[in-house]
C-alpha cells in the first residue's frame, strides 16, 4: 500500500466534486440519448482536468494557445465562454471568474459536472470514463486508475487505488524523490543511511541506547576523566555492535569544554564530547547521535561549543543527521540558541542535517495544552517531541504530533518486561530510549509476529470503510456505520484522542468481526488496544468485550464485574481461562487508555494500563494458549462464527494481536 497503517495526519480534505452532485450527472448522461460524438462529463473552466477550477487553468490554456504546450485533455471544459473556439477570449473568461467579477462561467460547473447541451459537437471531450471503472473522469478520485468502489481512507480526494499515501490525507500527492511513495508517508528517518530497526507492517522504530556512556558513580575517585573516556567508548562500541540505531549521550559545559555526564554538578572529571566523537569505530558508523542538554544554565557559549565539536569531528552530514534535544525548562533555551546559531554562515553546512527535539515529562500538560504546545513546537521549527513512556493518554498526544509531521520518540523502556511495551508501541512511533538490552530490543521490533493491527487515527470512515492490516501485511477493509456496525467519530485538539475512532454501543448491539487469529500452539498472544470506555460500572455478573477470539479458547480483553467491576485479559490454557485483573476505578470515561495483554505460553498472564503495572493482580500459568475457531471480534464477544454477546460501550482507536512467546 506504499504507508504504514499508524502514519501520521488526520483528513481534513474531500474529494474535489459534491458526490451527490456528481452521481446526479452520472444518472443525467444514462438517462440521456442526445449526447454528441466525442462528448463527455466536464467542469467548465477545468483546463487541466483536476476537477477543479483555479489560476492553473488559464495559464494552462495559455500555454497551449501561444507557448505550444499540451493540448486540453477537454476542449469544452476549456471553452470558457462556450462559444465552440477556443482562443485568448478563454482564459480571459477564466480569470475574469477566478479574479475580477466573480459571474459564474457558462454550465456545467463544479457543482454539477456534465456534458455540453448547448454545442455543436465541434469541440471534443476525452471518454467520460478513461479508466473503465464506471465512474466518469471528472468525478473519479482516480481517472486513471480503475477503482470503482472509490474508497478513500484518508478522505483527500485520490482514491486509495492511486493514493501515494491511502492511509495519510495529502490533497496534493507530493512525491518529491518520485519512490511511489507520497512525501507525508515517509517515515521521520528517510534519507538516513543507516537501516534502522524496522516493524512487520514498515514503520521505523529506531533504537536509542539509553545514557550509552559511562556515568560516575557517587564519589568514585578512580572515575577521572581517562578513564571515564575509555568505559564509555566501551560501552558505545557495545551498543554498535547489538544494533543500536541512536546513540544518547548527555552533554554539560564545564570551563568552556563539553562534556558527557548526567548531572549539571560542576565537576569536569568526565568525558569530553570532543574526545569521544574522535573515537574511529563512532565516527567510522552510521549510528545517529542523540544527545540531550544537561546544561542547567541558559549558555549560548555551550550550544555554540555542541555545535562547534560536530563541525570539526564531522558529525551532522546527508545521511547522518544529529538530534540535540532538551526538556521543556531552562534548558530548552540552549536548544533555541542551536536553532538561531544554525542561521549563521559557519554553520550552514549543519543546518539540514541537525534536528531538535523536546522532551516532555510525564503528564506535565493536560490533553488541551499539550495539543497546544506541541502545535507550538512544530511552528517554531523544532523537529520532534518525546514523551514519557506512562503520558496519560499517551496515543492521544502521540497521534497529534504525528499529524503535524513530527518525529516521536518514547522514553524509557524499562528492563522490567520491557519487550512487551517494546512489541506493544512498535508500530506508533519513531524511536524508543531502552533500558532493556539493546539486542533484544530491536529483536522484538523487527519479530514477524503481527496477526492483526487496526488504527483508525488517520482514517475518516470514508463510504462506509476502514483499513487494517491481517496476518503480516494484508491490507484488508472492514465495514462501519451500518445495522450492527460501529459508527465513527473523528477528534480534533484537546481530547483524549485525536483523529478516527470507532463508536461502539451495547445497547445497539455493535460489534465488528475479522477472520480467526491463531498463535503458534505452545505459546501465546500479546494484544493492545487504545480505549476510552462509556460504561465502567457493570451489574454483577455482567460482562463487556474489548477485543477477543474467545468462545471456550483463544483469549479475551474485557470489563467483568465478580464482586466489582475489573478489567482484565485472559488466555485460555489446560481448559480453564486465567487472568490478569486491575480494578475498573483505576480507569475513567474522560482519558483513553493504551492496554496491553500478554502471555507467551509460560509465565505470568500480563496487563498494563498506559505502560504499568500498578494494582494487577497477576496469574501464573504453563502451557501454549488453546486454539479458537471463532473470528476475531472488537467490541463483542465472539459466540461461534456469528455470533455475539457481552457487548461493549465505548470508543475504540487502535487494535492489535501478535503471536507471543517466551521472552
């Protein structure tokens, strides 16, 4: 399909012409039989054949009457007077329209495209219908492809079928290295050399080795400077050679020398960063640099020093770039002084090639500001934003970002089951800071254990459809709006959630199946979900669906109430399910919430709620998950291959199943 499901921007665009409008001249020409030879449907004005109207028709006109340019696909489209010739009175009819006096040009127009009645045939028209798809030319979001059901996921007006980037609104198809592959689906890390870590469904999650130097320890006299160099080159050629794809390291200034520590604490008995981009083997690689401001004090001395180093070491060049970084405090200023010093001549070779990112910490704005300030970040020219693994909302804001072309980073992966939240974000992001092994965490990046991925972010619901991803890379649709089928709602700023999600209610009973998931037979699932729940307090004994393929096997995530309400997964292993349980007040209607279920076959059946796992209650168990015959259903629970029960309430962004192991 050319995009990722999970990349980034909200539709806000249309196909260019009414559809009712177009569907009514589609019916008008069936039902008319004193159509000319040679005539088709057409917009008057539309020289070019973009279904619209603007300031490149006449100059295309133009082109061809007096430049030798090509002809009008339509003639009668760029007859702007309709008086059967075409001549210099056309695009001066045009532009008087666009510019001067505003009088409508001569039928049919935009709003309803059709073929010429008041000509004499004299003038030609392209076929109506180039592609032979049934849809004629001026309505088809795609002329020159066939597409007859005219889907368009991301509602910007080209049709899936030729759509450089279906699931990522561009109303333009910018395409600027000519890939196929439109300029708002490339991944934040194109044109990087390196080859990054990358998903079962292609999105770039880069891994950062996480403080990838060697710290002082308390008060540990031994820890001078030589020494300091030569653990942190150890521990950076290490990170290389499991597979690092970003190399973080910490910057302060001390005496007008950088150096690489973790705390602002006066003391130059470090590293300096000159030193330690000299070293062969760093400089000889294709890692990136990903280098956070410690650097408590506002210094434009300091950012000149950062920026100064990486001149002279070579760092920051076409294919290799360099993130400097910094939280949102007193150090961000360090990193608005890189941004102006990066204007300046000297540094202009830098500029390209240098990107800055903000780090934020965990649940520092609320949904409404943090929508706020990112848009701030993105206006002012900062590249990236990072966010703390455990954000409230964390998707909501993740999304956010994404839709303005920012690149995202998570911090930190814990050691701590970290594979799972590694699996769990894999397809949201655009880099991950690990504690977790390095090795192990690209591992499970790149595992081709994907059975099902849904994101609905960046959809609209288009005609009644959305897209997901089956079993590797399948792109599939599925249907929404109708009897029994979830509704859509699209979220601007300022919610829990941004962009599409699905509508679920119990009491209508709506629910939306896929085909069956099956997971190897001696291990397990992992399954996420990003939820905002209607309904927390259930009767007793009730219970309400999230996501499952269970009916007697396979496992289920779901609200239950057994003497209170909780939420829990469960897998069903030697003919009994168990559980993994947190109480249903840990969660609220007014937050989404980024779930994760897991159990790989052996161990502990897992939940987390927004990356921890706080009041879960956990169970331990043996032996590989059993299978279900059941489709995979959101929003109910699977009752054979049609049925449904334990209807859901609630809004539903993202969902996912993978094949889980031990790990």
């Amino acid at each position: 399909m050319g995009c990722s499901m999970n990349h980034p921007c909200v539709a806000s665009g249309s196909i260019p012409v009414s559809r009712s409008a177009g569907w009514l001249a589609i019916l008008f020409l069936m039902l008319t039989p004193t159509g000319l030879p040679g005539q088709g449907i057409f917009i008057r004005g539309d020289v070019n054949d973009d279904a619209t109207v603007n300031i490149a028709d006449p100059i295309a006109l133009l082109d061809n009457l007096f430049l030798g340019g090509p002809a009008p696909p339509c003639a009668d489209a760029a007859d702007g007077n309709d008086d059967e010739t075409l001549n210099i009175t056309d695009p001066i009819a045009i532009l008087d329209f666009l510019f001067v006096t505003g009088i409508a040009l001569p039928p049919p127009t935009r709003e309803a495209p059709g073929v010429d009645l008041t000509g004499d045939g004299s003038l030609s028209c392209r076929a109506s219908d180039e592609d032979g798809d049934g849809v004629p030319a001026p309505v088809d979001n795609c002329p020159e492809t066939p597409n007859q059901d005219q889907a368009d996921l991301d509602g910007d007006g080209s049709g899936d079928a030729c759509d450089s980037c279906p699931l990522r609104a561009d109303p333009r198809q910018v395409d600027s290295d000519g890939d196929g592959r439109g300029d708002v689906c490339e991944s934040y890390w194109d044109g990087v050399t390196r080859r990054m870590s990358t998903s079962p469904y292609g999105n770039i999650a880069a891994i950062a080795c996480h403080n990838c130097y060697f710290p002082r320890v308390g008060d540990d006299k031994d820890q001078t400077g030589p020494e300091n160099l030569r653990r942190t080159l150890d521990r950076i050629h290490q990170a290389q050679a499991q597979g690092a794809d970003l190399i973080e390291l910490d910057l302060k200034f001390e005496g007008g020398e950088v150096y690489i520590d973790h705390e602002d604490d006066g003391s130059p008995d470090r590293a300096r960063l000159s030193d330690v981009l000299s070293d062969p083997a760093l400089s000889g690689g294709d890692q990136i640099l990903f280098m956070e401001f410690k650097e408590d004090t506002d210094s434009i001395e300091f950012a000149q020093s950062v920026l100064d180093v990486l001149r002279a070491r070579g760092f920051g060049k076409a294919g290799r770039p360099v993130c400097l970084r910094a939280f949102n405090d007193v150090r961000l200023f360090n990193l608005m002084h890189v941004k102006e010093l990066l204007s300046l001549p000297q540094y202009e070779p830098l500029q390209p090639h240098v990107r800055l990112h903000v780090l934020l910490r965990k649940n520092e704005l609320e949904d409404f500001n943090a929508h706020a300030f990112i848009s701030l970040l993105h206006d002012a020219g900062f590249h990236g934003v990072e966010f703390n693994i455990e954000e409230r909302s964390l998707l909501g804001k993740v999304t956010f970002a994404r839709s303005l072309g920012l690149g995202i980073n998570l911090y930190t992966i814990p050691d701590a089951f970290g594979e799972v939240f590694v699996a769990g974000l894999r397809e949201e992001v655009d880099a991950l800071t690990v504690d977790l092994s390095v090795e192990e965490s690209r591992a499970v990046v790149q595992d081709p254990t994907g059975l099902f991925y849904l994101n609905t972010w960046s959809q609209t619901g288009d005609r009644g459809r959305i897209g997901y991803f089956l079993d590797g890379s399948r792109f599939r649709y599925g249907a929404v709006g109708g009897a029994g089928l979830p509704t859509f709602e699209v979220l601007g700023t300022g919610e829990d959630r941004y962009g599409g999600s699905l509508v679920f209610a119990a009491g209508e009973q709506r629910s939306l199946g896929f085909t069956p998931v099956d997971n190897n037979p001696a291990e397990g699932y992992l399954v996420t979900a990003v939820v905002n729940f209607d309904k927390l307090n259930l009767a007793e004994g009730a219970t309400s669906t999230i996501l499952a393929n269970s009916d007697t096997a396979g496992f289920a995530l779901e609200l239950h109430n057994e003497g209170g309400t909780v939420l829990r997964f469960g897998v069903r292993v030697g003919g009994a399910y168990r559980y993994a349980s947190l109480p249903a007040t840990r969660l609220n209607p007014d937050d989404s919430f980024f779930i994760i279920g897991a159990y790989g076959g052996d161990g502990e059946v897992g939940l987390w709620i927004d990356n921890a796992g706080t009041d879960v209650t956990v169970t331990k168990t043996a032996g590989g998950v059993e299978v279900s015959d059941s489709p995979l259903v959101l929003g109910a629970d699977p009752q054979e291959v049609t049925g449904r029960r334990y209807h859901f309430s609630g809004k539903i962004q993202q969902a996912q199943v993978q094949r889980w192991g031990p790990h």
